[in-house]
C-alpha cells in the first residue's frame, strides 16, 4: 500500500508528504508492529522528496487507540495484572500536539526529507501511566506484578476486556516489551516552536473530551 501510494503521489507530483508512524526502540530487534512503521517510513521518504516522518510514543487522547486500551483496562478491572513490560518506559504525547506537529510540517523547511521524533516532555513506565489514568478516573486500583511479558495470552484477554480487535490489541502488545525512548525529541520541539503538553494535563484533557461524547464507567 506505501509504495502504491508513494509511486501514485510522485506522478502527481505530490512534493510534501508527512507520514505518523511510531518511536523506535535504540536496541534490540523490532517488533513487526515497529517494523513495518519504519518500513513505510522508508519507502515515502524514498519516493517523495520532500517528505517527513515523524515518529511518535503513545497518544494521549479521547480518538488514541492506544489510550482507550488503557482507559478501558482500568475502567473495567479493580485488579490490574500488569506483564514485564510494566517497568519499561517511554514519553508520551497530547493528542493535539501531535496533531499540531502534523499541521505545521509543511510550513517548516527544514523538515524536509527527514525522519523526526516527537515526544511529551515526560519520561514515565507503563505502569506509571496506568496509575496516572486511575488518578485522573478518581478510583483505586491494585496493580499485581507478573515476572513475564505473556503477550499472546494476554493480549487476548485485553482484546475481550476492551471490546477492541485482536488484531490491533496484539501488535501495541508487542510494541510495548522495549523502552520506546525518541532519539531526540527535543530537537523537533525547538524546530516546530511547539511546548507539549505534560502528561498529566493531557490525560485530563482526554478524558474530559471523552466524557463529553460518551459515558465513562468509572466516573
């Protein structure tokens, strides 16, 4: 589908293309979710020559994928089995200011034909965030520790718990046994002119914009 897509904008003659795929882990292998992100990645800067991939940590917001997985977890479950990858960290973003990162690349030169990473400015585990979102929901939660990842099992027993499909449960799953640190996030923050939300504000944000849209369980 990316090299349909790359090959068909290039006959346009399509200039800017900005693609949103995910961090990367630093070391180690990549997960196939990761993989074939990086792969797409490689293939639209490849074909376009003017495009840039931004590469991103988990959204925080009412649309995430990601963050409903989670919202709906703590939502649902007063014990909270957390895997391994419970104490591997990563930085999270605002919805909004990804988002905005999107809106203004087209604007700023110097983004052209490049790979950049975005990033909340909070560095924090899993099981942290999973303790924010419980703070910000007002209820109580016991987290019990498991000295495995159990992914395949696991994700699962998420999937039913979620009402999400198994085939977009499992692959975030995965994605989420290495530390999902930017390579320098800071360096588009300065570039764009853009201050990202700290992640307690963007839970908050969130949740109030899921409230108004649907009701939350657990408030």
């Amino acid at each position: 589908a990316a090299e349909r897509f790359a090959s068909e904008a290039t006959a346009a003659g399509v200039e800017r293309v900005v693609y949103l795929g995910g961090v990367a882990p630093q070391t180690g292998a990549l997960s196939a979710h990761i993989a074939s992100r990086v792969e797409v990645e490689q293939i639209l800067l490849a074909a376009a020559p003017r495009a840039t991939a931004l590469r991103a940590s988990i959204l925080i917001g009412a649309r995430s994928s990601s963050f409903r997985i989670l919202v709906r977890l703590v939502e649902r479950m007063r014990l909270l089995p957390l895997p391994a990858w419970r104490d591997n960290v990563t930085r999270p973003m605002a919805e909004r200011d990804a988002i905005e990162f999107l809106a203004r690349t087209a604007q700023i030169p110097a983004t052209a034909h490049r790979s950049l990473d975005i990033a909340g400015p909070d560095v924090v585990s899993y099981a942290e965030m999973i303790a924010l979102i419980a703070e910000q929901l007002g209820v109580g939660r016991t987290p019990i520790g498991i000295g495995a990842s159990l992914t395949p099992p696991a994700s699962a027993v998420v999937a039913a718990i979620t009402g999400q499909p198994l085939e977009l449960v499992r692959p975030l799953m995965e994605s989420l046994e290495r530390d999902l640190l930017p390579r320098d996030a800071d360096e588009a923050a300065q570039l764009y002119g853009i201050r990202p939300l700290p992640l307690d504000r963007a839970i908050e944000r969130a949740l109030a914009e899921w409230e108004s849209r649907e009701e939350l369980a657990a408030r």
